[in-house]
C-alpha cells in the first residue's frame, strides 16, 4: 500500500520533474537549458532529501525502500535517453546504464523469491551520485556552449564524463551480480 509521507512524496517530485527536465533539454535554447540545468540540480536535491527526510522523521517504509530506486532509474534514466536523442550520448553508454537498473532489480527480485536481501552496496550509491554529477555536468557543458556560441567545446568534455558514468556504471552491475551469485540467489 502507499503510505502518504514527507520522503514520498519528495521522490514523486523526482519522477514529476523529469517531464520538464526532458522538455527543456529538448527545446535546446539558452535559456531552456538553464530551466534543464535548475532541474536536474533540484532532481539531484529531492533524491539527496528524500533517503535523509524519511529517516529523520522515522518514515522508512517498504514502499519508499522500492519507490525511491525507481525514481531514480525513471529519472536519470529518461535523462540519458535525451542525451542520446540530442546526440549528446552514443547510444551504447545508454543501453549499458539503462540495462544496469533492469539487471539489479531482476538479480535482488531472484533474492528476494530466495528469502534473501541484497542491501544497497556501495557501488550503487557511488553510481548514483555520479550519474547525478556527470548529469549536471554535461547540461551545464552544453549551455556553456549554447550561451557562449562555442559549438563542439562541450562534446569531448562530455563524452568523457559519460563514459566515466558508464564504466563505473557496469562496475556497479558486476558487483550486484556478483553479490548475489554469492548469496546463492542463482544456485538454488
């Protein structure tokens, strides 16, 4: 059931945005990207509060335990797949961070038929708060470019931040992974 609290609706806030972040990256004027900028910096805040406002006011729930990863998959998910449609991000850096979410939710949904947990591990946090940085980054890599009509400065900058994502990104799926596999989620 949803239980109505603080923490989520802070996370549903996450998912609300990411229709205006995508719009405002798409538009691709100055001044949309700095909306896209503002929102991807206030998507990054409400993902940082919501965790930090559920345990100060003792709302940790099982919902907001599943709501709150998938806001995020949702969230910088769809923002990656912009990037691609802009051209911003080869395609094979998207379907490597994209496929990562559906991987680790498919191996901690097998542990969990097993009885067993995967808690979050530290490479998924770390992932996290660079998809976010590397995010941010980029937009702001790119109204730079916009505002200062210095096309291209912003590609090579930007495709190394974004491979950067990537590989710490798929370091962070073989560490699930392997995490399960030694919890015996595939052995039983």
């Amino acid at each position: 059931m949803i239980q109505k609290n603080i923490a989520n609706i802070i996370t549903a806030i996450h998912i609300i945005l990411l229709p205006f972040i995508i719009w405002s990256q798409q538009v691709g004027t100055t001044e949309s990207l700095m909306w896209c900028l503002v929102l991807v910096c206030l998507g990054e805040i409400t993902d940082f509060l919501d965790g930090q406002v559920a345990r100060r006011l003792g709302q940790v729930s099982t919902f907001g335990k599943l709501f709150d990863p998938l806001a995020d998959a949702i969230t910088r998910g769809g923002i990656f797949l912009a990037f691609t449609a802009s051209g911003w991000m080869p395609l094979w850096m998207c379907v490597i961070i994209i496929s990562r979410d559906h991987i680790v939710a498919f191996t901690r949904m097998c542990a969990a038929l097993s009885g067993i947990a995967i808690s979050a591990r530290d490479s998924g946090k770390t992932k996290g708060w660079l998809q976010g940085i590397v995010q941010i980054s980029v937009v702001l890599g790119y109204l730079l470019e916009h505002h200062l009509n210095a096309y291209g400065a912003a590609s090579a900058a930007s495709y190394w931040l974004l491979a950067l994502a990537t590989v710490w990104t798929a370091w962070s799926c073989v560490d699930y992974v392997v995490a399960g596999i030694q919890s015996s989620v595939f052995s039983r």
